[in-house]
C-alpha cells in the first residue's frame, strides 16, 4: 500500500525522538491520517511477507475480541500474539472484546416483561421425514430390525464407506425420527445397539441431544447440560422436588430448547455468559430478569444469584428532587441509604406520598433492573439496519473506569461506523501506533471488522480512515544495548519495494456470531520476502 510507505517515509524524516515506557526510544509523529477504499482490495500489507501464520492471528483475535472474554487460555491455542502481555493466569483484563461486547453498567433502569417469541415456540421437524430404500445387497444378518438400548428401532441403509484397517462402516436410519448418524456404523456396534438416537426424547420424555457443533471445552459443556437437564426437570417432572414452583405453575420451556445442541447455541449468546463461564457456580440461567413464564432464548439471561434474590423480592422506589432529577433504587432498605432521616418515618413518608427536604417519593410495580452489559457491537449492527444514516454508530473500547484493571490500555480505541451510498465506511482513532509491526496489523484487523460488519448489515464495504495519533518507530543506534528493537533500518529497506496488487477475502454467509476461522478466505495474496522485527513490550 502506497499509503503506508508515504506514512514510515513521514515518520522516518520528520519524527520526533521520544523515549517511552519500553525503554527503547521511538521517532514519533503527532496525528497521521491513513484512508484506504476497500473496493480497491483487502490492505494486507504487500512490500513484506504477511506470513499465514499471521493471517490466522489476525481472524483469530477479531473473533476473540468478539467473543467477549478476558483471558486468552483459549486464544493462546490459536495464537500467541497476546502471550507476552497476559498474566500467569492467562488474563489480560477487561481489554477490546470486553469493553466491545459487555460493557458494564451498574445504572437502574426498568425493563418490560417479556413472553417466548413465537419462532422459538415451532413444532420441531424431524430431520428426514421418509425411510432411506435398504440396499438389497445387503448380508440377510443386516437386513433385518435391531433396536438400541434405549427400546429405538432402526435399520441398516447401506455401505457408508470401508476403513483400510476397521472394515466397512454402514449408513444406518431410525424409524421413528428418520434420524442418520453422520458416521458410519461398525458392525459390531451395530448388532450390539450401542447406538444414540439423538432425536428421540430422553430426559422427561421432551428433551433430545439434536447434533451439537460446539467446541466447549469439556466441563463447560457438562455444566450446561446439567442445566438443561434441571430445567426440564423442573418444569415436566411432577416427582421434582421443585416442580411445584415452576411446572405446576405454568412455567414451561420452548420447544426450541427441548433439544439439547440448540440450547447450548443459544446460551452461549445470553447476557452474561463470559460472567458464567468464570463463575460458573454464581451465575444461573434466568427467566427473572424479564418475569417471562418461559425459558427461551429472548427470556432469558445468566444472572448471579444475588442479583436475582435482589430482583425477587424488590420493591422499586422512585426519587424525585425539588428540580426534577429522578433516582430509581431497587427497595425502600436502598433508598433510605441515601437520605439522613429514620427508617420508620421514611418508610410512612412513602406510604403517604408525603415530602422530606423537597423530595417526592413513589413506588412500582415495574420491572427495576440493573441494566445487563452493554455489547456496543451488536447495538451498532442492529442500529445500522434499522437507522443506516445514523451518527451515533460508535464503538468505544476505552473505558476510563477499566484501565487500571487491562494488561494493555487500549492502542486502537475509539470507531465509529458511518453509511454512505449503501457502503459501510469504518473510521478508527489509534493513540499508539507501531509502524513496524502492530499498524500493519491493525489496518488489516479493522478492514476486516468492516468487511464483517458489513455483510452482517447487507452493505458493501466502504472507506477505511485512521487517524494515527502517536505514530512512532522504534529506533536504537546502532552498536547500542538495544539496536536489537531498532525498526527504522528494515523499514528504511521496506519503503524501497514496489508495492503489489492488493488481495481480496471471502467470508462465509453467516452470522457475525457465528463466523469460525474456515469462514475466512484470503485470495490472491503476493508480496515481497519477509522482515522480521523484535517487539517491545
């Protein structure tokens, strides 16, 4: 990108030298602008070789970011871009993804109950609806009924495939369901009946496995299953201690999360589920939050249990002061904490709508919540469809509150998303920009957010703008302790290549939430031999 070469060319010639907290001074350059039209390619750096290595560092991190968490014992699996910051734990604080995906509030706000969306509600359909012809070749022992241990009956099809060292493998069906295992079937298992039927009702005769295509790690999964297993319960099974509390009162579950695989989709994608995953014995699944009668995946969210003995047994106060400020608390007992005044009598100035210093006093039956995390990402995509001329598409991932608490303030910290002519155009302020090795980076990881962005809002990428604040290269003499971390020698020698023909990607048809690392596609990428660089951290 000649954008790129002009901007090391500028730094190289007209920075300032600074030192900063590395220890390896910079030359350093205030407020560059970079623009790049993504219509005329994907800005992966071409005058040095970004490896594939680096191409999936780059997918990887922006579905990390995306998912939320704070610690990178997953994302270290993948890459190890981030293993030099986080801590023995593996956390690195509430950096991009948590400020992105769920930002905290503790602000009061009221809520409207909620009832199951009637799509999760559906009659389930079974996965094939006619029995598969028996291939006629078949050996007589294959051709007849068996039955699993679960009392199913099933057939064999035909071959499925043969394995050079276990033999041949058959495609199996279930009469019931019509359900065929994805695999091939051995023999043996076979005509022993070690064989699941996913879509047959197994817990309190509604709740079925389905095909999950999860990569939960183990114990997370089971926690979640026991979940799944204990709503049911309570809610069908009239011998659970705990059904007179929920069934017998109506509640129900949606027949959507009757099945198994489709309920450990779609709590992963509740409020609160990174909170549930690093608390697992703290946060519950809840119903609550929105008073609904049914569990379903726009009922519900994970939910500490104080929070929800909070919710449960509240009585919400409003405060209004002689000049119309309003103050919401979730009980008179928080209320009171506010005001200098006796239990007994605030409790009668309540009661009887009587004044104290100018304040007025009201209760409410009204849903009182405290506001569940914010996830700016998902707001901005909802708000791009419904509003596209919108101003107000900001993403922000510096929070004041926060920054102590992050392995790495934020570099790459303030967006906004701005629709023009059906285009969706991306401009990002970076405070800290490392020309040598984290600035081709970033303009990539951005353009690709945009890329997501915008197929997820039915658009066309549009303009890439970044306004490099702090644009530096790192520089040490040379023969000095740390002409190692010296980046203004290989860059002099990178702005002299000819830039090459921009690539392009391909991401999958899917949603946002979705999108795994085989979703991406980079195509047509050349470049120039790789330059290796040494970070300072």
């Amino acid at each position: 990108m000649k954008q790129y070469i002009d901007l090391v060319k500028t730094v190289l010639s007209e920075g300032t030298l600074k030192p900063n907290r590395t220890g390896v001074d910079t030359l350093s350059y205030f407020s560059y602008p970079f623009r790049h039209d993504l219509k005329d390619g994907f800005p992966l750096l071409t005058t040095k070789k970004m490896s594939e290595k680096l191409w999936h560092s780059l997918v990887q991190e922006l579905l990390w970011f995306m998912s939320g968490e704070n610690h990178i014992r997953n994302f270290r699996e993948k890459s190890k871009i981030w293993n030099a910051w986080a801590n023995e734990n593996g956390n690195v604080g509430p950096i991009y993804g948590v400020q992105w995906t769920r930002w905290k509030s503790e602000k009061l706000v009221f809520v409207s109950r909620k009832v199951c969306h009637p799509d999760y509600d559906k009659e389930r359909k079974l996965p094939i609806t006619c029995l598969l012809k028996q291939d006629s070749n078949l050996s007589s022992e294959l051709q007849q009924t068996f039955t699993n241990t679960a009392g199913s009956s099933y057939k064999v099809i035909n071959v499925a495939f043969k394995d050079i060292r276990r033999g041949l493998f058959y495609r199996i069906q279930f009469a019931r369901t019509g359900y065929i295992p994805p695999f091939g079937v051995r023999r043996d298992v076979i005509l022993s009946g070690q064989i699941k039927d996913v879509y047959e009702p197994s817990v309190n005769n509604i709740g079925y496995l389905g095909e999950e295509a999860s990569n939960l790690p183990k114990e997370i999964r089971n926690n979640i299953k026991k979940t799944w297993g204990h709503m049911l319960e309570r809610c069908y099974n009239k011998q659970c201690k705990e059904y007179q509390f929920y069934g017998e009162k109506g509640i129900e579950v949606c027949r959507r999360w009757h099945c198994f695989a489709d309920f450990l989709h779609d709590v992963q994608r509740l409020p609160n589920w990174q909170e549930k995953i690093d608390n697992p014995s703290i946060y519950q699944l809840d119903k609550d939050y929105y008073a609904s009668t049914t569990y379903a995946p726009n009922t519900c969210v994970w939910l500490s249990k104080s929070d929800n003995i909070r919710y449960n047994s509240s009585k919400p106060v409003i405060a209004k002061s002689p000049h119309g400020q309003i103050r919401i608390y979730l009980s008179r007992e928080e209320a009171l904490q506010d005001f200098d005044i006796d239990k007994k009598r605030f409790y009668t100035i309540i009661d009887t709508d009587e004044k104290y210093d100018g304040w007025q006093f009201t209760t409410t039956t009204d849903l009182c919540r405290k506001q569940l995390p914010i996830n700016q990402l998902k707001g901005i995509i909802s708000e791009i469809k419904s509003n596209p001329n919108s101003r107000r598409l900001v993403l922000s991932a510096w929070n004041p509150a926060d920054i102590s608490d992050m392995v790495l303030p934020p570099c790459h910290c303030f967006s906004i998303f701005n629709v023009q002519d059906g285009r969706l155009c991306l401009s990002l302020t970076q405070r800290s920009c490392d020309l040598g090795l984290g600035v081709p980076f970033n303009i990539a990881s951005y353009a690709l957010l945009t890329h997501v962005v915008a197929q997820e809002t039915g658009l066309e990428p549009g303009v890439l703008s970044i306004m490099f604040v702090d644009a530096h290269i790192y520089y040490a003499e040379k023969g000095s302790a740390k002409e190692d971390w010296d980046h203004s020698r290989i860059l002099s020698e990178q702005i002299k290549r000819e830039p090459l023909d921009l690539p392009s990607i391909k991401i999958a048809k899917k949603s946002i939430w979705d999108l795994e690392f085989e979703d991406f596609e980079l195509n047509n990428y050349k470049s120039h031999d790789l330059l290796k660089m040494k970070v300072a951290v």
